[in-house]
C-alpha cells in the first residue's frame, strides 16, 4: 500500500505555481486575481474560503474575499456577480456553496461568466468538459487527475467506479475518467444511492472513487485486492478527544481498507488539498486566457 500523498503533491504545485507567478512580475505581467464570494460565516465555509485565500497569497497571487449576511437577496448576490464579471482585474470568481436556502445555487452559477469560471460549475464549462473541449474542470476532480498522472497511475482499460453523483464531483469524475486520454480510458460505472448491489459493484473496480459525504461509508468488504481508492470525503465528525470536538473523516473506512489497496489517500491530507491547487492552476489560466 502507497499513499496518494496530497500534501506533497500540493507543495510541489505550489512551489510550480508560485514560480510562474514570479515571472509573470519578473516580465511585467499582471497578476492573476482569485475572488471568493462567502455568504453567512457557516465554520465549515469560513475555513475552505479562509485556506483559499491563503494559498493565492503564499503563490503570490491576488485574492479578494467579499462577504454578505445570510439576509441578502438572490439579486444583490447577483449584481455583485455581474459585477465582479465586468471587472478586468478579477480573473477568477468563486461563490462559495452551500448558499443559504432563499437563493439558488444554480442561479448564481449560471450568472458567473464562464470565462472567470475557475470552479467549473457553469453549464457551459461543464459541457464543454463533456465534449472534450477546452473548459475549467471542477477543482476536485482536477485535483483526482493530477494525483493520479504525479504517481504514475495506470488507468487505460481499467474499471473506475464512482461512488456518488454530485454535480461538483462524481458527475464530472465519471465523464472524465471515461475520456480518450491519460488519465482517462476507463470503463466506468457511476453509483449512487439507489444503487442496487453496491458492494458488489465496488469490489470489481480497479479505481475506487468515493464522493458520497457519508463518513467511513466504504468498508475493506467493499473494496479488492490491489485497487486505487480515492476518498473524497471530508465530514467532522463528532470525538470528544480531540481539542475541537470533532474529527475529520473521509468517505472510507481507512484503517480497515488501506491494508487492501495498492494506492489509497488520507484524510486530511489527500484529495483537499489536491483541490485548493486546482483552484490556483485554473486562476493562472484564467489570468493567461487560456481557455477563452
């Protein structure tokens, strides 16, 4: 068993990112500018958007972080989008989810102009992930890909199966890893929880993905011999032992399931931190105007 190490791979990405952000100065360039949008001040939220932005500054890069009271309106949300989207100093724009329940999400995703997408939730960029094109791929199934090509991951001609399909993760997980490329060319089957014979299923895959947000969900009976597994999960989970009074937990029962595989992530310190990068890499291209 190998750890898929986020947190190495992450550093080596940052150190690529913050050279390239050097000699965008070095040359007189502009400096790629990420914008987070947070909406009520939920822990959770507060510390994605907090790591975030702490990482654009450690690259070098710009960050903007603007907040609303969870009483705002879907249109005030909106115009600030809009506006943000007419600023040609703000490259990038996140709004970070969930949003409170009177807005929607969709919405607020459709509004983002596709160029400044960097979290590769617009239709758009989603489409054109699904046709092959030039497009932002959501940050966390980027952050999978990289993982996978850093270690030198085999995966033409291999059973992926993708547990969970949200619109941020297994949907795109699942579209990706069937595609003519590397990391890609896999035979996938994507599950979820009307899924029939679920077990049975994880245990004929060669690459585990597992998305679902129920901790420790994936048990050693689910998985085979020899397979990659990938946890995507990050749930707090209530332990009295620690300072915090919660730990975190991924989607996968790791003690039990590590010994069984060939290649499998921590958490904390796998896919998390894998998708803060990806974040980063698709704020730089936005700056280059690499997509559109």
């Amino acid at each position: 068993m190998q750890l898929l190490d986020g947190k190495f791979l992450s550093a080596q990405i940052k150190q690529e990112i913050a050279a390239e952000v050097a000699q965008i100065k070095e040359q007189g360039g502009k400096i790629p500018h990420l914008v987070a949008i947070l909406v009520g001040n939920k822990g959770a939220s507060e510390t994605y958007v907090a790591s975030k932005m702490k990482n654009c500054e450690e690259v070098g890069m710009h960050s903007t972080l603007i907040r609303f009271d969870p009483s705002v309106t879907e249109e005030e949300l909106l115009d600030k989008v809009r506006e943000v989207n007419e600023n040609p100093d703000m490259d990038g724009l996140i709004v970070q989810l969930p949003l409170p329940d009177h807005i929607n999400p969709d919405r607020v995703m459709e509004t983002i102009n596709p160029a400044k997408d960097v979290d590769g939730f617009h239709p758009i960029n989603i489409g054109r992930m699904a046709k092959g094109l030039p497009a932002y791929i959501s940050a966390t199934p980027q952050g999978v890909l990289e993982m996978l090509k850093r270690y030198d991951i085999q995966t033409s001609g291999k059973h992926c199966v993708v547990v969970g399909r949200s619109q941020i993760v297994g949907l795109p997980m699942s579209i990706l890893m069937q595609r003519n490329t590397y990391p890609g060319n896999c035979t996938v089957t994507l599950t979820h929880s009307r899924t029939t014979n679920l077990a049975e299923i994880c245990r004929s895959a060669d690459i585990l993905v597992a998305a679902l947000g129920k901790p420790e969900f994936v048990t050693a009976d689910m998985v085979k011999e020899g397979a990659v597994v990938i946890d995507v999960g990050l749930e707090r989970v209530p332990d009295a032992r620690k300072k915090s009074g919660f730990a975190l937990k991924g989607d996968v029962k790791f003690d039990e399931v590590a010994p069984k595989t060939s290649f499998i992530t921590p958490v904390p310190g796998g896919v998390g931190l894998m998708t803060i990068c990806s974040l980063m890499q698709n704020t730089l291209k936005a700056a280059r105007g690499e997509i559109y």
